[in-house]
C-alpha cells in the first residue's frame, strides 16, 4: 500500500471545504486529460507544510501530490494550474526542476503563464517522456 503522507505536510481530513479544494486541483488534471493526455491515476491531498512557502509537494515517479489549501484557496486559476502542472510532472515523470522555466522552476516566477501556454509547456514535458 502506498504512503498517502510525506514529510511536513499535514494532511486535512476530508470534509466539504476539503472536497472543494481538492475538486479545484482536480479540475486542472482533467482538463489535461481532456486535451489528450493519457494520465495516470493521481492521488491528491490537500493540506498544510510547515514551510510556509511551500506551495505543493509531489512523489517522483509516485503518482501522488500534495497541494497546499493557501495554494488553491488564494491564488487564480492560472497560479494554481502552473503549481499543479509543476507538481504533476514531478509525481508523474520525476522531471527535475528547470530554471527559467514557468513551469518547472523552483521558485515561482513573477510571471504567471496562461492556459494555453501552460499545457503547451506541458505538452514538451510529455512528449520528451512518452
């Protein structure tokens, strides 16, 4: 059975907030699935770090993530669409963290990307490991 906990992270138990939060994460996995990206099943927790600044937390090559409730709670949707992006390819490929780029870098960029161009990012990210 897999590890459904990782380090500093406290999960929430699940609640109809919780349920909110974690159906907005969700949502930005299916949109990848509906523009043709054959994904894996990925479990998504919410939750806390004790870092502060962490936004989201990922498994490599584990299928798992875990999402921040200030990540979804307060930021847009393209915010919270590039962490979940970002965290995806971790868990899913265990790509490494890219500098400059505005998805796969370590620290959040002062530029937060579009839809369009993030699943276009996305897609150079999967083409590369499929």
């Amino acid at each position: 059975m897999r590890k459904k906990t990782t380090k500093n992270f406290t999960n929430f138990k699940m609640n109809n907030e919780v349920y909110k939060l974690r159906r907005k994460v969700m949502d930005f996995i299916y949109e990848l699935k509906n523009e043709g990206f054959k994904l894996p099943r990925i479990d998504v927790r919410i939750g806390t770090d004790k870092d502060c600044t962490i936004l989201g937390k990922a498994r490599l090559k584990d299928n798992i993530i875990w999402i921040t409730k200030k990540c979804v709670s307060d930021s847009n949707s393209n915010f919270i669409r590039t962490t979940v992006y970002h965290e995806l390819l971790h868990a899913i490929y265990g790509c490494n963290h890219v500098k400059g780029c505005p998805i796969m870098s370590a620290e959040v960029s002062d530029v937060v990307v579009n839809k369009s161009k993030s699943i276009e990012i996305f897609r150079k990210y999967y083409n590369k490991y499929n």
